[in-house]
C-alpha cells in the first residue's frame, strides 16, 4: 500500500472520528446533557449536563449512554490517526 493511500486511510478515519464527537456534542446540548453523567431513578431516566437534569425517554437514555461510550473508542483512534498520518508525512 503506497503512502497516499496510507494517509487517505488516516484523513477519513480522524474524520469519522471528529464527526462522530461533532454528532455528540450537538445531541447533548440538544437534549440536554449524556447519560453517563444522568441516573435511573424509579423508572425515570435522566440526563445531566453541568450539574442539571432532564428527564428523558428509555430510549433516548439508551442512545445517549451508547454514543457517549462510542466517544471513547473514537477519540483514541482519531489521535492515532493522526499521530499515523504525522509519521507517514
């Protein structure tokens, strides 16, 4: 595989990355906050952002919780696509 094509892989990857975050970002200031931060109280799911809560579905919950978790898997990788593509250069 040429270098080119080595840097192609890194550029996409860091950009899925940077737009799986973006997506985040966007969907906690929607909503109101991530579920890792939130609680289960009673049947009643809350998210939380900068020490406030908002009540939410099971569903979006779920999702917020997920997406969060997914953040942590993506924001290594984008940093070692970029140290990648800084080597390759």
């Amino acid at each position: 595989m040429s270098k080119t094509a080595k840097r192609r892989i890194c550029v996409t990857v860091f950009a899925l990355c940077l737009a799986n975050f973006v997506v985040f970002f966007i969907g906690a200031v929607y909503l109101g906050g991530d579920a890792v931060n939130g609680k289960i109280v009673a049947d009643h799911y809350y998210l939380m952002s900068h020490g406030r809560y908002t009540e939410v579905s099971a569903d979006i919950f779920s999702y917020s919780k997920w997406h969060a978790y997914s953040t942590w898997i993506t924001h290594p990788l984008a940093f070692i696509a970029g140290y990648w593509y800084y080597r390759l250069k």
